[in-house]
C-alpha cells in the first residue's frame, strides 16, 4: 500500500512538473486588445487573464450552487404550504383555490407571489452566469488557438535558417 501511494505521489509530481512546463509560457504571453469602438487599446498577460477567468468561474459556481440550494428549499416549504393549505391530492387545483377562505387565498397569493419573485431572481441569475460564460468561451477559444501553435513554436530548433 505504501509502494503504490509512493507512486501515486510520484505520478502527481510529474504531472505537476509537466503542467508548470506547459503553462510557463503564458506567464509572459502578453496579449493585443482593442475595444469595440477602437478607442482603447492594452496589453494582458495571458496567464493573469486566466487566472481572472477561473476566479470568475469560481465566483459564479459558488453563487450558482447556493442558489440552486435556496431553489430546493423554497421548492420544499411551498410543497409543505400548499400540503397544509389544501389537501396534497388538490394543492394546485384552481377548484380548491376558489373554494378557500378570504385568509388562505391571501396566504397562497402571497406564495405565489415569492415564487414568482425567486424565479425572476434565478432567470437573471442565470443570464448573468450565461455572460460570464461567454466571456469566458472568448478567452478559451483565444487559447485553445495560441496554445497549439506556442507549443510548436518552443519546440522549433531556435536560430536554425531553413
């Protein structure tokens, strides 16, 4: 058992090894940008870049995560309200809404009125996680294009005339 945890750790040192090999270059790759308008322009250091991206990444997972846990507590009281207000054979039956008090229809105007509040907040939620994402397809496009051809430049035998 020893032995293979020695390899183990062995086998994930060289990955670590390979991986800061792969990635030296973009520690100094520096990228041209421009706005849309023309009117600004810059230099960034694509390793900086994509540590933003995956901070970003991060951030919206995060966020993504605790609001789908906040959606399936929601989803689990308004199950438990709509057991309790009516019967769970007609929750959601317009018959049974009609057929409730003044104060039950209120309450259940109420719940429906914080689901539909929830879910705008998810939909906008969700468009904003659909920017960063493609903001963040933008920079991986970018690099899924440099990285190839950075490798086979470092790889070209330097000050050799052809």
């Amino acid at each position: 058992m020893t032995e293979t945890n020695d390899q183990h750790d062995k086998k994930e040192q060289e990955v670590v090894n390979l991986a800061g090999q792969i990635t030296a270059p973009f520690k100094t790759e520096e990228l041209g940008w421009t706005s849309t308008d023309g009117k600004q322009s810059g230099t960034v250091v694509l390793s900086n870049r994509m540590k933003k991206l995956q901070k970003t990444v991060d951030v919206e997972e995060k966020e993504l995560i605790r609001q789908w846990d906040e959606w399936v507590d929601s989803e689990a009281e308004l199950d438990q309200l709509a057991a309790e207000v009516a019967a769970p054979a007609v929750a959601g039956n317009v018959h049974t809404y009609l057929a409730l008090s003044a104060d039950e229809r209120e309450m259940m105007d109420e719940i429906k009125a914080e689901v539909d509040r929830f879910q705008k907040m998810m939909k906008e939620a969700a468009e904003a996680s659909l920017k960063a994402m493609k903001e963040s397809e933008k920079v991986c496009v970018f690099a899924a294009w440099i990285v190839p051809r950075l490798l086979i430049s470092l790889s070209l035998p330097i000050g050799i005339e052809s």
